[in-house]
C-alpha cells in the first residue's frame, strides 16, 4: 500500500472557500461605500434645503407683520438647488381665531427627490409678529 506523502499547500476545497469568505467580504465594504456616498448626497441636499428655508424666512421676517395684506396666502418658493423641487410659504393668523391676530404663522415647506424614489423634505414654522421677528 502506498502512502501519501504530506505535502505543503491548499487543496482546491480550501481555495473555494477563501474565495467565497473574502467575496463575502468584498460586497460587505462595496455596499459600505455605497451607503456612504447617499448618505453623504442626502445630507447635502438637507444642508441645501435649510439654506433656502432661512433665507426665505429671513426676507418674511424682516417685513414683519406684512407678510401680504392678505390673512391668509401661500406663494411658491424657488428651490433651484435642489433636484425636482418644490417649494411653498404659507401664512394665516395667530391664533386663527383672534378677531384681531396680532402674529402670523409661517411655514416654509420644501420638498424634491433625488435618488429614483427616495427625496426629503424640510419644514419649518414660525410666529411672526406685527413689528417683525418671532
């Protein structure tokens, strides 16, 4: 009977499975970096978003009171920046029920997608009173 001979190195079974493991492994820190890069566009998009949305508030502030001589009203907000935006300032009294509301309620409402299905939106609300500021 002849006997073999122990040899140094990998058997073929020993190779499939490394490659298998570090493929594994490959396609864990390839998705990795994928995540990041959405992660890394939606938070400039939101940063973007905030920008446009101060700014806005920025300009109603400043006027006061007289936002519009209307009680209530909405107006559309540029948001070139952004992709396959939407944007929109909205204003009523406060509190809706005051006969003679002495403060308004702004919201700016922002929205846009950018990714196929995935977008986001930014909201903010504000009191603006009859000499300006919150």
């Amino acid at each position: 009977m002849m006997r073999w001979k122990c040899r140094g190195g990998f058997t073929l079974i020993e190779c499939l499975v490394a490659a298998v493991i570090l493929g594994v492994g490959i396609a864990g820190v390839a998705g990795m970096f994928a995540y990041a890069s959405l992660s890394e566009k939606k938070a400039a998009y939101m940063a973007e978003a905030r920008q446009v949305a101060e700014e806005t508030l920025e300009t109603v502030r400043a006027g006061g009171y007289g936002v519009s001589g209307e009680p209530y009203g909405y107006l559309a907000v540029d948001t070139p920046r952004l992709p396959r935006s939407s944007g929109s300032l909205a204003w009523q009294p406060y509190p809706e029920t005051a006969s003679s509301p002495e403060m308004k309620l702004v919201a700016v409402n922002l929205a846009w997608d950018w990714a196929g299905p995935i977008g986001g939106t930014y909201n903010v609300v504000t009191l603006v009173s009859e000499h300006g500021g919150i």
